[in-house]
C-alpha cells in the first residue's frame, strides 16, 4: 500500500468516525438541569472532527508520491 493510498484511506476513516459519532449523539440528550448533557461532547465533535479532516483529505489527493 503506497503512503498516498494509506493516508486516504485514515482520512476517509476519520470522517466516517466523526460521521458516527454525530448521529449516535443525536439519540442522547444534549443538555440537562446540572449542564451539558452525555450527547453534547460528541455531537460537537463530530461537525468540527469533519470540517478539520476534510482539508487533509482533500490534501490526499494532490499529495505527490516518489515511490
């Protein structure tokens, strides 16, 4: 597997983990009397792990191999 196939593969993997992690988070409850709730860490998370990964997979493909 080549460097450029590997880190394509990482990154797809990561936005897929934060893809999940935003939906499973929306079954919990965001907030509660006491403060943020056990669904408000991971459903913020999920947007922001994805906007900051899809610059490196965007990057994947104009990555140069010299292999």
């Amino acid at each position: 597997m080549t460097p450029r196939r590997a880190q394509q593969v990482a990154s797809v993997a990561f936005l897929a983990l934060c893809a999940f992690a935003l939906v499973e988070s929306l079954q919990l409850s965001l907030g509660d009397p006491l403060g943020p709730g056990p669904g408000f860490f991971p459903f913020w998370l999920g947007p922001i792990g994805g906007v900051l990964g899809q610059p490196i997979a965007v990057d994947t493909r104009r990555l140069r191999c010299y292999s």
